[in-house]
C-alpha cells in the first residue's frame, strides 16, 4: 500500500523537536501537501491498468484499507480535509466496485463524524 511506502499520505501531526504538534497551527504548505498527495494516490487507485499490462499495484480495493486507516487514527482537522479529497475522487469508482461496503462507510462517516 502507498501508506506503507510513504506515511505522509495518513493524515497525522508529527512532533516538531520533541514537541507535539499543534493541530491549529498547521500550516497552508502543509494542508496543500497532504491534499496534493492524497489526491495522487486516490487518481492512482481510481485509474484502472493497461490491457496486457503488469498487476495493478494500487486496485481499487485498497482504497477501502486507506480510509480505513486514516479513520482509525484520531480525528483532526487534517484527517478530515484528506479524507473528504480522497473521497471527492474515487468515490464514484469504489460505490461501482464495492457498493455494500461503501455505503456501510458513508452511513458510519455520517453518524460518527
């Protein structure tokens, strides 16, 4: 999975010199650094692969891993902004692949968060 390979895709406030950090001052650079990653990974993951190509390394049904992770991390504003952009993308292509699974979550989104 990318979140193996690259963390900065979970949402989450990494301590600053020791420091944990505070989740109000997180800066636009790093609002529009989480988003523009998320967004990668989710066009990844929402493009399907080339006839007579090599095994998709990113399917659709990992998305569904990734929003799992990113929901069992506590909650916070960034969580939330690279939740929203990661569905805004592969949300039509995961409710086609996935329906039951995908509606379970947006009732769980909608009545936890």
């Amino acid at each position: 999975l990318m979140f193996d390979r690259c963390p900065l895709t979970i949402p989450s406030m990494v301590s600053v010199h020791g420091k944990p950090a505070d989740l109000q001052m997180s800066s636009q650079n790093d609002r529009d650094r989480l988003t523009g990653l998320v967004t990668l990974l989710a066009a990844i993951m929402t493009c399907k692969p080339l006839r007579g190509g090599s095994k998709d390394p990113f399917p659709i049904e990992r998305a569904m891993d990734w929003i799992k992770a990113a929901l069992a991390i506590e909650p916070n504003p960034l969580s939330m902004i690279a939740l929203a952009t990661f569905l805004e993308i592969c949300s039509g292509r995961l409710l086609h692949e996935s329906k039951q699974e995908f509606v379970k979550l947006m009732v769980h989104l909608h009545n936890h968060y």
